[in-house]
C-alpha cells in the first residue's frame, strides 16, 4: 500500500483525507490543532460544499445564521443570511468525521519536510519521523513557499476578540478609508472585529500598542458602535494574519500536492476562505489516484490541477478587484487604489458570444482518474465544459453549426432538453 502523508487537518486537508478513503487508500493526518478561538462569516454556497466534501458532522453544531449588515460607498442596508462558522467547534466536528472514516491523526507540529527524497521524510516535535510515498501539503498559509509565485497587494488582517453582553447573532462588513473591516457579534456577547489593511500604507504602531491602536480605530467608526452597542470589553485579545494573495508557483508534483491555501490563498473580500480551499481539494482525491494507479497520465494529472488552482485564483481575484471598486469614495487612497487594479483589467464575467465558443482536448475527471476529453470552451470557462445534466456538449456545439437545434436536441429527455436548452441560451445561442 502506498503511504500517504496529509500535513494540516484544515476544510482542505479534511476534503482530501475523505476522499482518498472514499477511494480506497489508508491516510495519515497531521496537523496541531488551532490554539485560539475564532468566527468565520461563511454563505449557503460554502455549507453546500462542505456537505458535498462529506464534512456532515463537523458542520452540526457549528452553524449560527446571521442577519449580515452592509456599509459600503456609503450606503447600509442588509444583505442575505451569512452562517457564522464556530472554527472550534468546527474543527472537533472535523476530528471525529476523519476518525469514523479510519483516517490517522497525529496531533504533533511538523518540523522539518525533506522533500527531495524518497520517501518523503517528515520530522515531527517530539522526535518522530514519518516516512510518505505521497505528500498532501495542506497547511494553509503556514506552507513553506516553492519558488516565486503570484502575490498580491501585501495585506494583514488584525482580527479583535472580546467577551460583551449578551445579544443577538450578527454580523456586517464596513469599508474604511484605508481598509474595511468584518464585525459579527454571538448572542453568547462574544464580539470579534477583523480590519484589513494595507502592510505599506497602514503606518501601524509597535506590537506593544496595536491592541489599543485598533480599540481606538474601531471607536471611531460610528457603524461600528451602533453594531456592537455595548461598551464592555472584557478580556480583549489582538490575532494578526498575513492575507495577502498568494499563488505558488508549482501545485504537483509526481509524488506530492498542495491544496487549500498552500496551493492559493485569496484576499478575504474575493470571498469564503474555506469555498476556496474546498475548490483545489474536492478534485485532489482523483488527481492523487492517476498519479498513483495510472502513471502514464502524471503530465496530463498535474496540468489538470494546476491550471485549475491557476484559473480559480484569478477568479476570485477578479471577484474581489470588482468589490473593490464598487468603493468609490477612497478610490485614490493607496489601500483601494492598488486593490481596484490587481490582478489586472480582465473582466470577471465575460460576455456570451455562441460564435466564439471553441472545441479543444483538455483534461476532465472520468471515473475517479482525470482523463482527457473534448469539451467547449468560452471566454468565461478558458477550462472547458464538458457535460450538462449528463450531456457531453461539444458534439452537440459542434452539429449546430449545420444542423438545427431540434435536430440536434432530438434524442435527449425532456428534462435534459431543458437543461441543454437553457446552458445554450446562456452560452448567447440564438435558436
């Protein structure tokens, strides 16, 4: 048996550990568990994922709805339900899913990887050494950097917990002159106020005073106030994060992968972290599985999964450029400034053009193997589609261009037609 190694019990460790069980392989996990308490702001889309990822127990009692409030280019209103994610009890719901699916765990904090041999051999606090066929790096941000890769405007999150009175779930997003900030209140009273600026321009003081620092920002945002109402703030603790965009250059290797953050981690207005982990590890499990039982699809396996964590952090970076231009009232101020024009001027959403859309062989997942196949490719999918409701779509692309659609649609069920039918319309079809 193949031993395969996971380095970070994350969403995306978790995912890929799952998986790779759901395949077949035995797995290791290591991973130190998170050491402080913490909220993650997370929408119907990302719970989805996780139940897709099969992360059903970890998700039970971890889950608060919340109404979120808006104040942005100086309009408030409130926008849909966002889910306040408890991170701690989260992360116990994680454990026990990876121990009912006979993952090992190993809570001990990796010291070194030697990477160049194999098998790759991992040293670990205390003493031990693991020795892996396979690597999975999942460690979020923490991932030792391979090479130059695509970095974003440099930024940090300052993120302020405290113990308020008791109240109603909430939550809401402010933009700052030189940053914006995430607020959610539980009705426990526990607060938390996360700013995110700009590591050039912030001009932040010394570590001794950036607690009070931050206290008297926060202070000074009357939106703020109104949201938190209650001025007690007992047992006040400051946690600072790199969130810079990052993108490493090199996503797989023959016998290793990363995943998660350490493969691309994306500015925190681009959207849910964990929805962004999820994305580059659900398809991780089947690149793993042609690496390892189909070598001579290795080239074609890791194209497969770099270009799609390439093509997905532009994605969201676009995403999260628009939300920054959607500012207009500091759109000179060195934070928005910068963040406006990153990653470039590429739109996010192109427009439909049925006469553009083209025919080429990519790699797609078949089977539990990535595979090669045709599919269509459009200015907004530069990967590909390959089949709607069960329907490979390039034959069918490829006859419109003689025949017409009722010729072409003729032998699909009624619910397929009207799938297709409604992808064609999107796609700028005119029948």
């Amino acid at each position: 048996m193949t031993a395969i190694v996971i380095l970070g019990a994350g969403p995306a460790g978790a995912a890929v550990a799952l998986g790779l069980r759901r395949l077949g392989y035995d797995v290791t996990l290591v991973s130190e568990w998170r050491r402080f308490s913490a909220l993650e702001g997370v929408s119907q889309r990302v719970l989805e994922a996780l139940h897709g990822a099969g992360l059903h127990q970890a998700l039970a009692q971890a889950i608060l709805p919340s109404q979120r409030q808006v104040s942005w280019n100086g309009q408030q209103h409130a926008q849909n339900i966002e889910f306040l994610l408890d991170r701690p009890t989260f992360d116990r719901g994680l454990r026990g899913a990876l121990h009912a699916a006979g993952v090992v765990l190993i809570e001990k904090r990796v010291l070194n990887v030697q990477a160049s041999v194999s098998p790759h051999r991992i040293e670990l606090d205390g003493g031990a050494t693991l020795h892996a066929d396979f690597l999975v790096e999942a460690r979020g941000r923490q991932a030792p950097t391979l090479g130059k890769g695509l970095r974003g405007p440099e930024t940090v999150s300052l993120l302020n917990r405290w113990q308020g009175a008791p109240g109603t779930t909430a939550s809401a997003v402010e933009s700052l002159a030189n940053g914006w900030a995430w607020m959610a209140r539980r009705a426990d009273g526990q607060c938390y106020w996360q700013w995110t600026v700009d590591v050039a321009s912030a001009d932040l003081p010394a570590k001794a005073q950036l607690l009070d620092y931050c206290r008297q920002r926060r202070h000074a945002s009357a939106f703020a106030r109104s949201f938190f109402a209650d001025a007690t703030e007992t047992g006040l603790q400051l946690h600072a994060r790199s969130s810079t965009a990052i993108l490493s250059s090199q996503v797989c290797g023959g016998n290793w992968i990363r995943v998660g953050d350490a493969a691309m981690a994306v500015d925190p207005l681009s959207g849910n972290g964990i929805f962004q982990s999820l994305s580059s590890a659900l398809q991780a499990p089947m690149v793993i599985n042609t690496l390892l039982r189909k070598p001579e699809r290795a080239a074609l396996a890791q194209r497969f999964h770099q270009q799609r964590v390439e093509q997905l952090f532009l994605r969201f970076a676009r995403i999260g450029r628009d939300f920054y231009a959607d500012e207009q009232r500091w759109a000179e101020q060195p934070f928005w400034r910068v963040r406006r024009q990153w990653p470039d001027a590429q739109v996010a959403h192109a427009e439909a053009d049925f006469a553009a859309l083209r025919i080429e062989r990519m790699p797609v997942l078949r089977d539990g193997f990535v595979d090669e196949a045709e599919v269509v490719i459009s200015a907004d999918q530069p990967l590909g589609i390959w089949h709607v409701q069960g329907v490979e779509v390039a034959p069918l692309v490829r006859r419109l261009h003689t025949e017409s659609a009722e010729q072409v649609l003729a032998g699909l069920s009624e619910e397929q037609g009207r799938v297709i039918r409604g992808w064609l319309l999107a796609q700028g079809f005119s029948p």
